[in-house]
C-alpha cells in the first residue's frame, strides 16, 4: 500500500512539474493540449500517405505486388487460377486515349509456333532509325539491352498489360518514366537475335503472353475492342507453346541439375510451372530433399 501511494505521488509531482513547463510554453487551454497530442500522429499518417503513393505511382501494383526494374519478365500468374472465370480488361475508356500503332508496318510474322520455337510476339517490318511509339499510356519498367531482345522497353500499363518492344537501335525512355500512347520511346533497328530490322512487339498479361491480335488489328491500326475478356481461353496456345519446347528438349521433357540452394519452388518459379508440377513428374513430395546433381524433370 504504501509503495502505491508512493508511485501515485511521484506521477502526481512529475504530471504537475510537466504541467508546469507547459504553461510557460503555451496557454494551457485545452485546445492546445489536444493539438499537441496529435502532433506526432499528424507526422506518421504524413509518412504512410507517401509510403502508399510510391506504390500507387506504380502502374497494377495491386495485381504485380513488385516493381521489377531488372528482369524482363514478370513472375508468371498460374493459369489455372482463371478457372472458368473471364476477367474483363478495359483498354481503352474516357480517361485514357487507349490504343496508338507502334508502328505502321507490315506484319512479317505472328504469334504462335516458328521453326522450332515458338514466338511469343508478333514482328512489324520498319527501317533501323524509324520511330517507335508506346501503344497505350504507362509507366517504362524496362529499358535496357538483352541478349535476345536485343535493346529492349517493356511499359506497364494501368490494366496490368505490358507491352514489349524488342530489337530497338535506340532507346530514348529511362526506366520510371511515364509515357502517353504513341509518344515516341525509341527508334527500330535489329539488335539482340534478329534477321533484319524489324520491331517485335509482344503482349502480356502477368508475364503470360497474349497473341497481341487478340486485342488489335494489325490491318485496320486500331483496336478489336475497348475491352478484352481474359479467360483460359487466351491461353489455349500453350498447349502448342508446350509441344514446342519438350520436342526441343529431345527425348521427353527438359531436365533441370540440382545445383547448391536449389529447392523445388526455385526451380518451379525459374521455368514457369508449378512446385505441383514438378512433383508428380518426379515422383517426389513437397517436402522432399533435393541431392546436388539430381535431374529433375521439367
Ligand atoms: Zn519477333
């Protein structure tokens, strides 16, 4: 009892001292007292505010979680999860100008299998140095040179579409920038694995890629619809994308060598499929071990 009365006597004496400082530094109103207790709450929301509009700078953070200025493709979404749901895509609607050719050129070659690979875009016949423009508003995640795409842009877009450029002489968008439909983002050329200038474009949604005439005409330069209905339909190509690279592999499916810090995910992830995936190819568990130098079955 007695160290209570204590402890209440000290709060008693500090709250009266600090009471007292307070009074020669400002009027104790009341008033005062509450904008004073809400000084430090005011400053945090301050912070989570900017915090929450870095994110929503980025265009669909929602639907990417990530703003991945390094690797070219985005982590791939599990196309099973569409189920039979169809997901309307808005491409184009009052508040924005919606679709602007990339360029105006003859289609050389589509989407779908080629030779022994299977392309992922459609290719446009341009002269090195021609202008190319964005197709829709977005933001630049990628702009630099690949080995394959040679000088390579990829745009994110609002609706979670990105739009590739691949081949470019010239880039002239930085990463981060913000680019309106048909502002010019480079100049076409024939960098990376090209045979003649020639700009492909690709298409993609979750890094998935879609046969980009599905949403435009490349005769008409314009687009099919304002809206496009993603379902597992969009997909179907795949089954033919697939045939495709186990017939590259050779006998059967690829196989991956386990190396040091592989697990199944990893590896999973690095190839597109599923850790489900892999499992039953391999007769193996979710929790199962891998041994350094294990083939496993893509
Ligand atoms: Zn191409």
């Amino acid at each position: 009892m007695k160290k209570v009365i204590s402890i209440l006597l000290i709060v008693a004496v500090s709250h009266a001292l600090y009471a007292g400082v307070g009074d020669k530094a400002a009027k104790p109103s009341k008033e005062n007292k509450t904008i004073t207790d809400t000084v430090p709450f005011a400053i945090d929301e301050e912070e989570i505010m900017d915090y929450n509009d870095s994110l929503t700078s980025f265009p669909a953070y929602e639907l990417y979680c990530s703003w991945d200025t390094a690797n070219i493709h985005s982590k791939k979404f599990d196309i099973s999860s569409l189920k039979d749901s169809v997901k309307e895509i808005v491409l184009a609607d009052k508040y924005n100008c919606g679709y602007v050719p990339p360029f105006i050129g003859n289609v050389t070659s589509g989407f779908g299998p080629r030779r022994k690979i299977f392309h992922y875009g459609i290719d446009l016949d341009l002269e090195t140095g021609d202008a190319v423009g964005a197709a829709f508003d977005g933001k630049v995640r990628i702009a630099k040179k690949s080995k394959s795409y040679g000088n390579v842009i990829v745009i994110r877009h609002s609706n979670g579409i990105e739009t590739y450029y691949a081949h470019l002489s010239k880039i002239n968008v930085e990463v981060g920038q913000e680019v309106y439909a048909g502002e010019n983002i480079g100049l076409g050329g024939n960098t990376g694995r090209s045979r003649g200038s020639h700009l492909h474009f690709e298409l993609r949604y979750l890094g998935q890629p879609i046969n980009p005439t599905d949403v435009i005409s490349f005769s008409e330069h314009k687009l099919i619809s304002d809206t496009l209905a993603l379902s597992k339909k969009t997909f179907d190509y795949m089954t033919a994308a697939k045939k495709i690279a186990s017939a590259k592999g050779g006998k059967g499916s690829k196989i991956h060598v386990v190396k040091k810090g592989d697990t199944l995910s990893a590896i999973a992830r690095k190839y597109g499929t599923s850790t489900k995936v892999l499992c039953q190819k391999n007769k193996l568990k979710t929790t199962s071990k891998l041994r350094l130098g294990q083939q496993i079955k893509l």
